[in-house]
C-alpha cells in the first residue's frame, strides 16, 4: 500500500515585510539538514516570499529535488467561526461572508491537492504558513473546523502526517524543532514562557 508522507513547514523567521530575516535563513539551513537524510521527491512552497526564499534553502540540502509553487499554500484564515472565542474575536472583526466564502474555498483546495494518498509511495515538503499547518493537522484529526484555532506552529518545526489509501491519515510528528539549538526555537509564537 502507498503512502503519501507529507513533511509539513512553517516557512522561517521574517520581517515585518514578508521577507525571510537572517535568523529564518539559519532555521531553514538547519532543516534542510535534517530532511536531507530523508527520501525527500519534491518540494512545495506557498507563493509568498517568506516561504518560497524558505523553501529555495531547503533545495539547497536536497539536489537534484524540484521546488515548485503551490498556489493552495498560500497564507490565508481556513475558516472563520460563527462564534468566536473571546479571545480571537478582535481577530475576525471585519471579515464579511465572502471574504470567509473565499477562505473556506482556499482550504478545500488545499485538502484537496494534498491530504489525500498518491498513486505512489512519496516524501514531499509543503512549506507553507501556520494556518495552513494548523487546518492540515485539524484535518487528519477529523477535528471540527473551530479546533485550527488552537495549534501554534514554530518557524520551520516539522509536522509529518501520512495518508495510505483505506486507512484513516496518521499525525507522527507535530510542531517538532528539534533540530534548531534553543535560540532559534520558539520564533513564530507569544511571548512568553515555553517549555
């Protein structure tokens, strides 16, 4: 039976601006380490600079491996609950039927292409942005839609989920940094104490 690995990526550390900041760099040369020791068939990156210039990195690690945009990584909110949680209520303020329309059709598209099995054994790298990790987690979990609301994802932490046909998908790994030393671990979240 085939199975589809998926190898899933918050893109690195950036600026203000979108772009991928120094300290993303390194975060993203350090994972290319660590997914270089992988059977790793292809690349996919969100059409935004930050993850696309994180993605080219981790191409450096990985020869002979196409980078390839994917339209369906691009960041954006999945879904917009009809009751908010206080907390993210300030959050969706703003947000009209068809701009939450127009999201809801972005996540289909990205389930869609990617959280289903391949017609072959493949190892492929989705770097994309902490939503889209969030409601591909939601999604092998067969979590209800709200529940994306509660997962925070690191710049460049691994996520690895697999899909085989006639089972249901499995979530190995989630929000993993182990391969980035303590002062780059953590970008990407609050401030605040973390383990």
């Amino acid at each position: 039976m085939a199975t589809r690995h998926l190898y899933l990526v918050r893109h690195g550390a950036a600026d203000p601006f979108g772009e991928l900041t120094a300290t993303g760099a390194r975060q993203a040369h350090l994972l290319g380490d660590r997914l270089a020791r992988l059977p790793i068939d292809a690349v996919w990156h969100s059409p935004l600079p930050r993850a696309a210039r994180t993605a080219e990195v981790l191409g450096q690690h990985l020869p002979g491996v196409p980078v390839t945009e994917a339209a369906e990584l691009v960041d954006h909110v999945p879904h917009v609950p009809a009751n908010p949680p206080p907390a993210w209520a300030g959050f969706f303020d703003g947000y009209d039927a068809a701009e939450a329309a127009a999201g809801a059709r972005l996540a289909e598209a990205l389930v869609d292409r990617f959280a289903r099995p391949a017609p072959s054994e493949t190892h492929e790298v989705l770097v994309t942005h902490a939503y889209q990790v969030a409601w591909l987690v939601r999604h092998v979990l067969d979590a209800p839609p709200d529940r994306w609301l509660a997962m925070s994802c690191g710049n460049t932490a691994l996520t690895v989920v697999q899909h085989r046909t006639g089972t249901p998908a499995a979530l190995l790994l989630y929000n993993d940094m182990g391969h980035l030393p303590a002062d780059l671990r953590w970008t990407g979240f609050r401030p605040g104490p973390h383990p």
